[in-house]
C-alpha cells in the first residue's frame, strides 16, 4: 500500500457546477453594479442584496478542499481565489480516528483535542484504513462503524 492516501475532493460542485457559479456571481455582481449607478432609488435598495449573492456565488466557485493522510499526519489544503491554506495535524496530537463505511465509500473523522478533520476515502475499505492507520501510528485509536 502507499504512504499517501489522498481523501475525495471536497469540492462543493462538479467543473461545470462551478463555472455556473462563477457566471451567475459575475452576473449578479455586474447587476448590482449597474443598479447602483441609476438614478432611480428604488432600485438602488437592490444593490446590497445582489452584490452579497454575487460575492457568495464567486467565493463558492473558487473553493477547493483537498485532504491527504500520509507517514506525518493528516494535511488539509484549501484554496480560494489564490488565497491558500493548510492544517498539519500531527499523528502525535491525533486521539481517535472514526471511520463508517459506506457502499461506495468510507468517511473519516480524524479528532484530537480542538479540532477534528472530516474526509472521504473513495478507493479504500474501512480495514485497509485502519491497518494503514495501525501501521504509521499504533497508538492512534480506530473505531469502525
């Protein structure tokens, strides 16, 4: 077996999901632009409305998510709109992993004391996980549901 497994993305959309996302964020953005610059003030109140959903459309189309487990622990990357950033978790600061099984897949929480890393694991069974688990950090607790 390999030293890393890479989780499902978790990306919120399909490719084209999110290119329709980013097209409908522009145009309602590009709307609330334009109402902003007429004269009319009843019009000028739709502003605000069109420009947050327009905003929210174009964050959610640049969001990723990706999570890899490997020998050191398990890393979280998200990206937006060029902003980037990871969380290490260390197999030292790891106290439970959590896995169900699924027909298709297998999702897993990996918990310490603050925080907890929820993935999906779509080419894996639950006990290859956990011996792969057992085999990088013995002390870590795995629980099958």
């Amino acid at each position: 077996m390999q030293d890393i497994l890479k989780a499902r993305s978790e990306t919120p959309f399909p490719r084209w999901g999110r290119v329709m996302t980013i097209i409908v964020g522009l145009a309602l953005l590009s709307y609330s632009i334009k109402t902003f610059f007429t004269v009319n003030i009843a019009q000028m109140k739709l502003t605000f409305p069109y420009a947050l959903f327009g905003i929210s459309c174009l964050f959610i189309g640049g969001f990723q998510k990706q999570i890899f487990v490997s020998s050191e622990g398990v890393l979280r990357i998200y990206r937006a709109w060029g902003a980037s950033g990871k969380d290490m978790i260390p197999w030292a600061s790891v106290e439970k992993v959590f896995a169900q099984g699924c027909p298709q897949s297998v999702k897993v929480s990996f918990k310490t004391k603050k925080k907890a890393i929820n993935a999906e694991f779509t080419h894996i069974d639950p006990q290859e996980l956990e011996s792969f688990i057992n085999r990088i950090s013995p002390e870590t607790e795995v629980k099958i549901f």
